[in-house]
C-alpha cells in the first residue's frame, strides 16, 4: 500500500533536510574558509575576497609557519602533553572506578561524594592558581631548581585535566559487567589486578575509548591554565598558547598597538609584510593545529556519539 | 508488630529455676563488640582494592579540595601578610567592601552578566538540540544522516583557542580589513548601529551591544550538534508501533510530531534541561576570556573573569576570592536544587 504524502509532511520534511543542510555546511566552513584563506595572497585575504575557494593561491604562510621553530616546539609539547597526560589521568581513573564500582568498598557512598562534589562546588581560579603554584613550588624544592626553572609541562601533566564525569562514565560501564564473571576469574586464582586488567578493561573497550579521547582532546585543546602558569616559559607552551600569543602580538585584532608589537616587528627577516599577512599565518596556524583531530576525528565520532549516551547517568 | 519476649535472649534452665542469656545472645553481643575490628579485617584483607582507590583520592585532594583551604582567605586582612595562614581574621569585610566598596559596580556588573550569558544560553542553546534531532529523524538515508552529523559535531572538537579566533576573525572590522561575516551584515544593514560596529577597530566581537548576540551564536554553533546526540537517542527510541498507530487513527504529521514524539522524549527534555539549570552559573570563563578585552567588558565580563583580573593585576586577590566564591556557591545552591527536582520529578538522581 502506498500512502499517500500530506502537504504538511512534505513541507516539514522540505524545512528539515534545508535547515540541517544549511547548519551542516555552516559547522564546516569556517575551516574550509581558514582553509583557503591560509592559501590566498596577503591582499585577498586582507581584502576579504576569499569566499570558498583560494584566491591568488600561494603558500607562503605555510612556508612562514614551517620554518617556525617555536611553532613546532609548541606543537610537540601539545602532543607530549596530551599523550603523557591522558596515560596518567587513565591509570588513576581506570583505577578508581574500578574500586568505585564494588559494592563492598566501604564507605562508597562516601567516596562518590567526594568525587561528586567536585562537579558542584569548585574554588575558583584564583584559589586554583594559588594552589598550583604552590605545587611548583614544591616540584622544583624536589627537582633542586628555581621555580621558574623547572619545566613545567610536568605541573599541567600531572595536576590538570581531571574530570568526575570520565570517573563516572567508566564507574557506570565497569557496574555494568555481570558479577559472574568476575567470581569465575576469582575462583580461577585472578588477582584484583588481573581482574581488571583482564576481565573488566575488555569487556568495556567502547567507554574506556570514549574516556580517553575526552582525556586526550580536553588535553590536546586546554589553554587556560597552561597560559596562566606558564607565563615565563614560552619553550614549553603548548600550541594553543602560542596561537593566541601569535593572534595577541602580531595583529591587532586583540590588544591595541601600543600594548604588543606589531606584525612589522613581529614577521621574521626574508618574508616582507606586503607578501604575507598576519591573518595568513593566523589560517595556517590554526590549520595545523587542528589536523591532528580532523585525521582521527572520523574515526573517534562514533564513540563519542555512543559515550554521551552513557552519560545518561545511572543512579 | 514484632514483639520482643524474654527468651529471644535469655534461657530458661528448669533444673535450677534460674535464667542465663543464650548462646544465640552471646553470638550476637560477640558480633556487634567486634563491629570494628571486622570491619577493620575486611577493608584489611581487601586492600588491594582500597589501595586502587588512592591515587585518584590523592589527586583529587591535591588539586580540587586544596585550593579551597585558600578561600579562607576571602574572611581574612590581605594587608595582614601575603600567605592565608598567617593573615588575620576578617569577618565579613571583605564581602561588605565587594558589595558595596568601591569596586561594587564592577562586581555587580560581572555578576548580572554571569546570569544574563548562563539565560541567554539556556533560552536560545536548549532548544536547538532538540529541534536538530527532530530534523535528523525526517532523514530516513543513513549515509546522509551520517554525513550531516559528523559535520555538525565537529565544532565540538575544536579547541577554545581555534573557535574564538576564527569567530574574532571572521567578525573583524577596522585595521586589517573586514571579516567576512561583518562584511555579510554591512551588506545586510548599510548603515546604523551594526555597521558602525562592524567597521570599528575590533570589530563585532568587541563591541559592547553584539557580544552577546555573538556569542550565543558561536555556543549554539559550537554545541548545539553534540548536544543533539541524546535527544536523537531518545527520539529514535520510539517504536515504529506508536507511528504506525497513529497513522491508521489518521494522524498527520504534525499530529504525530505532536501527540507521539513529543510526549515520548519529554522525559529526556525534562532532565537535560534541569541539568542545564543546575550547571547555569558556569559559564566556560576560557571562551569569554578569550573573547573579551577592554572594550566589551560592560557586557562580557563574567565573575570568574573578573576574578582572575583582580588577582592578575594583584590589588584584590581577596576581593576576587570572595567574588568568585559567591558566584559557585550560588552554583552549587543551583545544582542541589535541580537534582533534588529531578529525583522528585523522575525518580532519577543525576549524580
């Protein structure tokens, strides 16, 4: 039987596949644009004639940016950062909600409310930072050296980037493999370990996915409190500060001139302010900084989709 | 009723007449004498797990508890010493001085701003969700669906950093020619308000009157397509069964929107939109730092913000303390109350 279409379904079906596309095409083309933009000449892209495709195409910017040591420097340490970073915030997160997922812990109401509250109530930055500097402080009494000395990818590796809602999420999957199992692996001589490692970190792959990516995105794009700490030390920023710092000194779309440099005193010799703008390198920067996430992004975007799900969070 | 009778716990011995307490009682006595030291046995024997539990415990420890020892410091003399153990007691001052002193203005200024960004994003960003998954069910194509909702997570991904400076880019003005955006609205109004503002040095992004408008849109933008995700889920939840019955009753399409779909992800609407309430006053300060300078603080400053400038510029450190812990306590104020909501509304504790 076919049934036959109403007008009013056809508008309402005309209506969504417009409003999706239109919103699916605008969540994309900022990059598209940054895209071709990176790619067009100083006075296209100054002139605002870039509108999808590249206009007067070179790739100067690139070759500005690739010949940029600090702009690498910072990169790497992005990515040393988000890798050493999400390896430690997993271990004590896989941990602990592994133990938070036992029903004889004792005193587990207790612990998750300990946790639990961190997500109503938060000092503020200004407490935060106090605190943090403190903890440098005693990283470099250890280390031997000068606070403004040590190197402080450590600090933000190992004091920043924790999350209840990860802990959560994983409590949740680990309460959601059945009890038998684990007896059998007891009864088989597995240590607590064991059982972790082997039972329960296998039967749940989806979300300790999804957790880790969270781990490693909110690490990969952090800014805030790695530009508040480290201050001083522009060799090991990570490349979101060094963006921001390129858009604050070398333009002025941000601060006003008397505050920074400009980008005549900002742009390095062989490259001359007429061939190649400031906006140019700004496309270019955030270009590379954003592939890493666009080559995995396809790949990640279904565990994400099935993680906030599992946000849904349980009693 | 359970009654208690004297041979629950005492026994009769017939041969001397006389009552002794029984062995199930002296059981029972031995128990409840070693409540602790079992306890104590248990969590010993169990202690890998416990020991499982500790680094996280620590960590949270350090670096979430700790920093509250300092808001101490918001009750205390600042001029007294510079660290919080060694200044003296306070009282209110402090908070007196805050809200009515003479940086009054700029705190209530920040404060109604806090609230009108958090209103302003629960008022335009909740719905769109919603509408968003109700658009993604008409698509019936996988393939297509697929296509549409890998783009619009996408700006999800993004990092605070790349998304305000592409927004402050695409909406420049003045010095280094326009941006696109503004470019598209001086064409759209050829004079008046927005296209002095589009044309002013910072462009719009700065400017007091369309920094709100801004960045609603670049929330919406940014969020609006991950946060469809759990309303998709919801609406796809509902079985064919119900649209296959309303369609022999006659239904059209609106109808169907309106008396199937509707009511079955209303449960979901409900407890997002209370857990929006709940997180209101936190307001991500990283986007509205980044967006804000000089020129549109009138109506981007926000607490934290504020906050943070105070302790940067290091004149009231105790000031931006107090401030910033009256804004997250009226926050978590928010949240008990819309969880407490929720668990009476649905039966579902969201933590």
């Amino acid at each position: 039987m076919k049934r036959k279409i109403e007008v009013s379904e056809l508008i309402f079906k005309i209506v969504a596949y417009v409003f999706l596309i239109v919103f699916a095409l605008l969540c994309v083309y900022p990059f598209i644009y940054a895209l071709s933009c990176s790619f067009s000449s100083a006075n296209a892209v100054e002139s605002g004639k870039v509108v999808i495709i590249p206009v007067e195409f070179q790739s100067i910017a690139y070759k500005y940016v690739f010949t940029d040591n600090k702009y690498w420097i910072s990169y790497a340490n992005t990515l040393f950062m988000a890798v050493v970073g999400t390896i430690w915030c997993m271990v004590y997160t896989l941990m602990g909600a592994y133990a938070l997922s036992k029903k004889r812990l004792m005193g587990r109401h207790a612990w998750n409310f300990f946790l639990v509250f961190t997500m109503w109530f938060s000092a503020g930055i200004v407490p935060q930072f106090l605190n943090y500097q403190t903890t440098g402080n005693i990283m470099a009494a250890i280390a031997g050296k000068p606070w403004t000395e040590i190197d402080e990818k450590w600090l933000v590796i190992i004091a920043m980037g924790m999350n209840a809602t990860n802990v959560i999420l994983l409590r949740n999957s680990f309460e959601g493999v059945p009890a038998e199992i684990e007896e059998a692996a007891r009864i088989d001589g597995a240590t607590e370990m064991q059982i972790l490692w082997k039972v329960y970190i296998p039967m749940s792959k989806a979300t300790i996915a999804t957790v880790a990516l969270f781990f490693a995105i909110s690490r990969w794009n952090g800014y805030f409190w790695a530009m508040r700490m480290m201050k001083q030390q522009n060799y090991s920023w990570p490349v979101q500060v060094y963006i921001r710092d390129f858009i604050d000194k070398s333009s002025e779309l941000v601060k006003p001139h008397e505050e920074y440099a400009s980008w005549e005193e900002v742009i390095r010799g062989g490259y001359s302010t007429k061939d190649l703008s400031a906006l140019s390198v700004v496309y270019a920067m955030v270009i590379c900084a954003v592939i890493p996430i666009l080559c995995i992004y396809p790949f990640i975007q279904k565990y994400f989709a099935k993680g906030v799900n599992m946000g849904g969070v349980k009693e | 009723m359970f009654k208690l009778k004297c041979d629950d716990f005492l026994e009769y011995d017939e041969a001397t007449g006389t009552y002794s307490m029984s062995q199930e009682q002296k059981v029972r006595d031995e128990t409840e004498r070693n409540h602790w030291k079992t306890t104590g046995i248990t969590i010993l024997k169990d202690w890998r797990l416990y020991l499982m539990l500790v680094p996280m415990v620590v960590v949270y420890l350090l670096w979430r508890y700790l920093p509250m020892y300092q808001l101490l410091a918001a009750f205390k003399n600042p001029a007294s010493a510079t660290k919080v153990e060694d200044q003296v007691w306070y009282g209110l001052t402090n908070f007196k001085e805050l809200f009515f002193g003479g940086q009054a203005n700029e705190f209530w200024r920040a404060f109604r701003n806090t609230f009108i960004i958090a209103f302003y994003g629960l008022l335009f960003g909740f719905p769109f969700p919603i509408i968003l998954a109700l658009f993604f069910n008409e698509v019936k194509s996988n393939i297509a669906r697929s296509i549409m909702q890998v783009c619009v997570y996408l700006p999800k991904f993004m990092s605070t950093v790349i998304i305000t400076a592409l927004t402050i880019v695409l909406f420049r003005g003045g010095t280094m020619g326009t941006g696109i955006v503004s470019k598209l609205l001086m064409a759209i109004s050829p004079s008046g308000a927005l296209h002095d503002a589009a044309t002013s040095p910072y462009g719009l992004v700065f400017s007091d009157r369309y920094f709100r408008a801004i960045y609603q849109i670049v929330g919406i933008w940014e969020h609006g397509g991950y946060d469809s995700i759990v309303f998709f889920a919801a609406v796809i939840a509902v079985s064919p069964t119900s649209y296959e019955a309303a369609q022999i009753d006659g239904a059209s399409k609106m109808q169907q929107m309106r008396y199937v779909v509707i009511p079955s992800i209303l449960s979901t609407v409900v407890i997002m939109l209370i857990m929006k309430v709940g997180t209101l006053l936190s307001v991500g300060y990283e986007k509205v730092y980044l967006m804000s300078n000089t020129s549109n603080y009138e109506s981007a400053d926000i607490v934290a913000t504020l906050s943070n400038r105070w302790s940067e510029s290091g004149g009231s450190t105790a000031l931006g303390i107090a401030a910033e812990m009256v804004n997250n306590l009226i926050g978590m104020i928010l949240v008990i109350g819309a969880n407490t909501v929720a668990k009476k509304a649905s039966g579902v504790s969201l933590y």
